[in-house]
C-alpha cells in the first residue's frame, strides 16, 4: 500500500512539473507575444508621425503653390488692363483732333 502511494505521488508530482513546465511556456510565449505587439505597435506610431509629417510639409507646400498662382494671376490681370489701357491711349493718340 505504501509503494502504491509513493507511485501515485512520483505521479502527481510528475504532472505537478509538466503543467508548471507547461503554464512557463504559455506565460513566455505571452510575453513575447505581447512583446512583439509593442514593438509592431510603435513602429506603427512612428510610421503615423513620419506620414503626419509629410502631410503637414505638403499642406504648406500646396497653400504655398495656391498664393503664387494666386499673385501670379494678379500680375496676369494687371498686366492686361496695363496693356489695354496702353492700347487705348495709343488708339486715343492716333485719332486726329480737331
């Protein structure tokens, strides 16, 4: 009876240690899960801060690009009147007085 019990002990103690080995390897493989997700998680972060700045420096560049074409189509419209106004003074010129 004795023997029995010391079987049935070297038993339970041997399944004691294979859940304990068992329950380490879920707990590490845990980690290091949770591990690479953090690590997945601010290369993310960084990626987003990289295109956020992009996007900033673009916006800039496009509200730059809007206030040459928008001075650029002043000038044009200036120069025309210049020009027409030129022209009219040239036609008033032309025609004989009398």
């Amino acid at each position: 009876m004795f023997c029995h019990q010391e079987s049935k002990l070297r038993s339970t103690q041997h399944q004691l240690k294979q859940c304990q080995d068992r329950l380490f390897d879920l707990e590490s493989g845990s980690d290091e899960a949770r591990a690479a997700r953090a690590e997945e998680s601010d290369i993310l972060l960084e990626d987003l801060e990289k295109a956020s700045s992009r996007a900033a420096a673009a916006e800039r560049e496009a509200e730059m690009l809007r206030e040459r074409l928008r001075t650029a189509r002043e000038d044009a419209v200036r120069e025309r009147e210049e020009r027409e106004m030129g022209e009219k003074r040239e036609e008033e010129a032309a025609v004989p007085r009398y």
